[in-house]
C-alpha cells in the first residue's frame, strides 16, 4: 500500500497555500497512494476538512500532526480517530507559547473546510517549540493510542540526532522517520547500528504539491499495528 504520511496543509505557516485539503487528496490520488495523514506543525485543524475531501477519492486521511518539543525535536505523531487527535491537540496548543504569528514572514495559517474555503486564521504562530520535553510528548501521545516516531532523523534541524544525539531509551520508541532525502535506508542504517532496533517509515514532509509521494514508499506493515495493536 503506498502511502505518505507526513504532509503540511496550508495551516502551517511554512506549508504552501495551494496545500488545501482536496488538492492534497487529489495529488494523493494522482499519484496512486491510497493513505495519507494530514500533520501539521502543532495543531490537527485541517485533518477534518482533509478526511471529508478524501472520502470523495478513496483517499483515507489519518489524523496526524507534527509535534516540535522544547528541545526542538520534531516528532511525527499519527492518531486512530479524529477525537482522540483532537484531545492530543488541545494540549499541545496549551504548551505553545502566545508568540503573534507575523504572516508577511512565516507565511499564512488557514483553516478551510471541505470546499478549500478559508474559514480562519490561527493567530498564534505554530512553528514554535513547545514547553512538552520529547518524553512528554511520547507519553502523552502513547497514553491516548496514538503513534509517535522522531521525525525526519537523518536531517540536521529539529532532528533528535542532531539536537540529542542519540534516541533516549525513555521514549520505548519503536519507529523513526527517514526523510526521503536518503537514498538507502540499507547504507544509512550501516553508518548507525544504534538505529538496527527500530522500524521504519519514510514520507515526503511534503510542504507543497509537487513533493507530495515524490518518491514512492510501501508500507511495511498494517496501519493498526502502528497503533500496537
Ligand atoms: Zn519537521
Ligand atoms: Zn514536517
């Protein structure tokens, strides 16, 4: 089953405008994968609209959403229901802090609903670390049912290697995301025989449409059994 589950709507500041929930679904469906997951820097605002577009094509959409903790570890969170991302949500949106978000320089933050219409804006800016520790977020996320994988490893920003060092043993992680900019997860894992344990997703982070599944990947198990079931 193809699928690409790190996406940003036009809700994160950093995502494109034409990141709107059926332009999402339907670069998904152009380019064959069956399941995504719609995450957002710290908020799940446009999972819903996202859910509603894809049902149109086929295209499930999981509720996702991209957590940055206070050391400035990004993790890729990815929830069983709508509600229980939601309840996860409320509480990351209690630990960000109250910083304006300044549109003309990080970019705009929409809500839109099914129809790609602008319902709002979100006036707090998204992109900011947390006051959660990455041991807050894995516990608080798992405690709900949720996924959670440190984001995009090999990369040098907002990345738990390059800002820890290593994968704390605290967070019983069981899977980490490899950007797509690594050719061969074979090679890369030779280079860190610390990382042989974990299982593996890889996804495009895509930020505008053209990066969405620009490389294709299969999931390697069962959507239920990210959820350790
Ligand atoms: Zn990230
Ligand atoms: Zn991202």
């Amino acid at each position: 089953m193809k699928y690409d589950f790190h996406l940003h709507s036009a809700l994160s500041p950093c995502g494109d405008s034409d990141m709107t929930p059926n332009n999402i679904v339907g670069m998904a469906y152009v380019a064959g994968v069956e399941v995504i997951a719609i995450t957002d820097h710290n908020t799940v605002g446009n999972v819903r609209a996202a859910q509603i577009a894809g049902e149109k094509l086929g295209i499930k959409v999981l509720a996702g959403m991209e957590i940055e903790t206070a050391e400035e570890v990004h993790v890729l969170t990815i929830y069983p229901t709508l509600d229980i991302a939601r309840q996860v949500g409320k509480i990351v949106y209690e630990h960000l802090p109250s910083v304006k978000n300044k549109p003309e320089i990080f970019g705009h933050q929409y809500y839109m609903n099914e129809n790609d219409e602008i319902e709002g804006e979100e006036e707090k800016l998204l992109i900011s670390p947390t006051t959660l520790s990455i041991e807050d977020v894995f516990n608080i996320v798992k405690d709900a049912g949720g996924f959670a994988a440190p984001a995009h490893i090999d990369r040098h920003s907002y990345s738990v290697l390059t800002n820890l060092g290593f994968i704390p043993e605290e967070l019983n992680a069981e899977w980490i995301e490899i950007s797509y900019r690594v050719d061969s997860v074979k090679e890369y894992m030779k280079s860190r025989p610390d990382l042989a344990k974990y299982k593996v997703l890889r996804n495009s982070d895509a930020h505008y449409l053209k990066d969405i599944a620009a490389r294709e990947f299969h999931l390697p198990c069962e959507i239920e059994e990210l959820f350790g079931k």
